[in-house]
C-alpha cells in the first residue's frame, strides 16, 4: 500500500480521465490521493475532485508563485475551509525565489500566515522551497519559535542544509520522481540519511514522471517507481518502504480516515452510520 502525498488531480491534464487516472493509481496500491491546492480562490474545484472519490482527500492554501494573483486569505479564512471533512492540510505554500514572481514581502507574508493556520488548526502545511532555502528555513525556524506546527517539505530537491532543518525542527519530507533522475545522485544522498519515519512519497503529478516515465505525464500510479528508488537508496525492500512512508503519511496527515476503514464502512452498509446514530438516540 502507499499514498501519494501530493498530486494535482483538479488540473487541467487530468480533467477528460480522472476515473481512469485514480483506476490506474488503485491498480499499483495507492490508496489514498491527496490533491494538493495552489489556488485559495480554486479550492472548490480541488473540493469536488475529494468528494467525488472516497480515498481522496486535499488541501487548501496558495502557491507562492500564484501569491501575487489573489487576495491574501486570512488565518481565519484558511482555518475554518480547512475545517470540510476532506480536507487533510494546508498549502501548498513556502517561498519560490526561480520564478520570484511575488515580492519578497507577500511572499514571506502569505507563508507565514500559512504557517500560522496550521498552527492553529492542527493541519499539516505542504510546504513548497524552491531556491529559496536560506529564507525558508530562517523563517520556519523563527515560526517554530512561536509554537509548534505540523508540516513538511514536499518534492524535495533543496540543500543538505535545508534537510537538515527541517528534521531538526520535526518536519517531514517527501521526494517525488525526481530522486529517480540519472543526475539526482546529490538528492539520493539527501534521501539515505532522512530518517525512515520522516520520509514520504509523491508524485507532484501531472509534473517530474519518475524513470522510466520520463518525457511522460505523471500520474499518482507512478508513485511506486519512486518508493522502489528510495527502497534502494535506503537498503532495504519495496514492500517495507512502502509500509514505512505509508504510516508516515497516516500519521502526519492524521485527519485522514485509514484504508481499513473504508472496507469496515462498506460491510457494514451505506446506511450504517445513520442506522447506528438512531440507535443511539
């Protein structure tokens, strides 16, 4: 079993097939989707990809290259959206200094009053750095400060440096296709001295197709090529990898409901919960 932390399924690439797309996911052992927001102003259409099926679940925040685009949500705004059952963290959100498209300003705002939701509502936060690991860390370091938050860095392709801080602050991190790259021997030795209990996968689909997908659009199936790089990487099997970054993500992700219960659910009946909740009364 595993879980793809991190996919767009709302996008644009998935929209004529996303039945197939979650098929083809189910087929390798992906069972749960998380499809990660980059739009606060579009969270309603990643909503409805969640709802539509019973292991998907999302997030709700703003990219930092789409900061500039939207009105700044507030604590309070990102709070009580990511209140829907769906809805498992916040983000994707950080700082991203290659396509530097918000000012600096906006961008450590709108990241830091991210931060601040996760805080206060419990929720993960899906952090994206992109050349932007010295700022990153000072300020997850200096928000760490002020309280503790659940988050990680997803598609990590940072420094040592940043690696380092984020597991010395408790963050997670999650690699996706690109530690599978021929030129991404630098990241496969980030990745051997993560902790086992701080790794996750992803795809970060429709982007970064692991090998032997390259050239390809990816998709939340691929998953399983990376975790076998990573079993690699680590000396150890698929099978333990897989088991490994899958409680990593249940327990992060804490919100979300777990694969046995989904078969429980459907023995007992879609009119279970009611019938139990009558009883009750």
């Amino acid at each position: 079993m595993l879980i793809d932390t991190h996919c767009h399924l709302d996008f644009p690439d998935f929209a004529p097939e996303q039945d197939e797309v979650i098929a083809r996911g189910r087929a390798q052992g992906v069972a749960r989707f998380i499809t990660i927001s980059t739009h606060v102003g579009k969270y309603a259409g990643v909503l409805a990809v969640a709802e539509r099926f019973e292991d998907v679940f999302c997030t709700v925040g703003t990219h930092p290259i789409h900061a500039h685009e939207e009105p700044e949500a507030s604590v309070a705004e990102l709070v009580e959206l990511s209140r829907h059952e769906k809805c498992v963290g916040l983000g994707e959100a950080g700082l991203d200094y290659f396509h530097d498209k918000a000012s600096r300003d906006l961008a450590h705002r709108v990241f830091r009053t991210h931060i601040a939701a996760a805080r206060e509502s419990g929720l993960p936060l899906v952090i994206h750095a992109r050349d932007a690991d010295e700022d990153c860390a000072a300020i997850l370091r200096e928000e760490m400060g002020k309280g503790p938050f659940p988050a990680l860095i997803h598609c990590f392709t940072s420094t040592r440096a940043l690696a380092d801080t984020a597991i010395e602050l408790g963050l997670s991190i999650s690699f996706s296709g690109v530690v599978t790259f021929k030129s991404a021997q630098n990241l496969r030795d980030i990745a051997r001295d993560v902790p086992m209990e701080r790794l996750l996968v992803e795809t970060d689909a429709p982007f970064l197709a692991p090998t032997p997908h390259r050239g390809k659009r990816n998709e939340p199936a691929y998953v399983a090529d990376t975790a076998r790089v990573l079993a690699e990487v680590k000396g150890v099997s698929f099978e333990e990898m897989a088991a490994q970054t899958t409680a990593n993500a249940l327990r992060l992700f804490a919100k979300m409901t777990r694969p046995q219960e989904d078969a429980s659910q459907k023995a007992r009946g879609p009119g279970a919960d009611r019938q139990s909740s009558q009883a009750a009364e």
